[in-house]
C-alpha cells in the first residue's frame, strides 16, 4: 500500500491516513491537541518513558493537514513559544582572577550536577557569557554540570538526548533503524563544555572529560531511571583540534553534512562539524543493537 508520509521513523499509508480521518469525524468538536492524544492512545504510541508521543504526533497530523490528507480543526488559541521568548541568562558576578597552576595543585576538584538547583542560574550566565555559542536550553533529557576548584566554578558541562540522525556514529554502531529509535536514549550528547576563560591549567580539559564519563552514568540513572552506553559530541574543526577529548580516549568518527537537523533542502548550511563519540562499555554495539 502506497506510503503517503515519512515522518520520525513511521510510515504513514492509505489506510493510517483514512484512521485519522474518521477519528477526525467522529469526535468535530475536539481540538487539534485533543485529537492528537486520541490517535496516540489509539496508536499506543509512547515514549520509552510511558508518557504519550503527543507533540509529535501532532506535528505528524500538521504535516499530513498541510499535505492535503487530512483536514484538521482550526487552531483554537496559539500557545507561546516559550523557547522564543525566553530571556536570555542574566550577568551573575564570579571571582575571575587569573587561575594558573598546575592540576595536582587545583585538585580536589568538586563536579556538581546543577539541573534544578540553585545553582543551574549561574550555570546559564556563565555559558551565555563565556561559551561562543553561548546558552540554548537543552532538549529531552538533559544535566548540567558546574565544576568547583578552591570554592570557585571553573568549568561547566551540559548534556542532552542525542541527535536521532548521526551517520558517522550510526554506521559507527552498527545498529539498525529501528535499534536506532528504540535505544537512543542510551547516548547522552555533550552540548556544551566550557573552561573559564581566566583558568589556565594544564591536562584539565582532559582530565575533567575523564572525571565525567564517569559521573554521569550514574547520575543520569539515577535520575532517569535507564543507563548511558555512549557519548558523543561535536567540535567545530575551524576553532578547535579536540586535543583534550582525544586524550580522553574519545574517537573521531567523521564529519556531520552541515545541514543541520531540521534540513529539507539537502544543501550544507552551516559548518561541517567533527563526530567525536565515547562508548562508556565494551557491550555497547551489543546493548544498543537490542530490539524486542
């Protein structure tokens, strides 16, 4: 039967397409969000955690409205894009006093998960001061690190769900697309690692790329109840060598396209970024090629 749709890994055919309709029919005074959580328990579509797929799917039943497949509802109120208005992190005073030393003398160093804390506000400032990409807020699963040396932030970490497209990494893998759906929330993606700029110490990098594969397993179970295989990440190879992930025994797997995730238009837009990934377990082919 004719496929009509693509979309996140489902296949979306004549008779998915005449479903929706009829659900559409038969509940006319339901909204477009109504009418999404309808078709995803219909569907039993849920995310590994339980909850229902509901904002994907009403992406999917936006893309099939716009392509003529279906009719939807008009939109009833406009939700605000809290990720467009969003104010960016304030200014947040530190101690910025040249640290030179070496790493024996810096040490105990204290890595602190700040997601949700007290502390996660100056987490933000720092990055948006100090990162050259700044602070974006992670997506899906996410932690934050802050990193303390002699009662002072030095470093910070932050960490996401990974990309759900990554060639390098998946042909990396070996695992198949529906592996691929199914077990990506066993790879955490570093978003963003930052070393004050006023922090001149050698190995640090390195040493705290170590230090935190470590603690993030852990940490991330605990607090999402599901184990981290892999980590991943990208550098951008006109300002950085990677040196310090590379002496972290992080490998490098390729260049990304340069198109970006949301591309339609098949053309490089932005930067071709190094993959750079870390298995965390020597079963990690094994464990993220499982499939029910």
């Amino acid at each position: 039967m004719e496929v009509k749709l693509r979309y996140r890994g489902r296949e979306i055919r004549a008779q998915d397409v005449a479903f929706i309709n009829a659900l559409i029919d038969e509940h006319p005074e339901d909204s477009r969000r109504a009418l999404s959580k309808k078709l995803c328990e219909c569907w039993d579509w849920r995310q590994p955690n339980g909850q229902l797929k509901d904002m994907v799917c009403r992406s999917l039943m936006l893309e099939l409205h716009r392509a003529g497949h279906i009719e939807l509802p008009s939109v009833r109120c406009r939700v605000p894009n809290n990720v467009v208005r969003r104010s960016r992190p304030a200014t947040m005073a530190v101690d910025s006093k040249p640290l030179r030393t070496q790493l024996a003398e810096l040490k105990p160093l204290d890595i602190r998960q700040v997601r949700g804390t007290s502390e996660e506000k100056l987490f933000n400032a720092l990055l948006e001061a100090h990162h050259y990409l700044g602070y974006t807020q992670p997506v899906g699963e996410q932690l934050k690190y802050l990193v303390y040396a002699q009662d002072r932030p030095i470093a910070g970490f932050a960490w996401s769900s990974a990309p759900r497209h990554l060639a390098p990494r998946d042909r990396f893998i070996g695992w198949s697309g529906k592996a691929r759906r199914q077990n990506i929330r066993f790879i955490a993606y570093n978003t963003r690692f930052l070393i004050l700029p006023w922090v001149e110490v050698p190995h640090l990098a390195s040493y705290l790329l170590g230090r935190m594969a470590r603690q993030l397993c852990g940490d991330w179970e605990r607090i999402y109840g599901h184990p981290i295989y892999y980590l991943e990440s990208f550098v951008d190879p006109g300002r950085f060598q990677g040196t310090c992930y590379r002496a972290a025994n992080w490998l490098f797997l390729g260049l990304t396209t340069g198109r970006g995730k949301d591309d339609r238009s098949n053309r490089p837009n932005r930067p071709r970024k190094e993959v750079l990934g870390l298995p965390v377990t020597r079963r990690f082919r094994r464990l993220l090629s499982q499939t029910p």
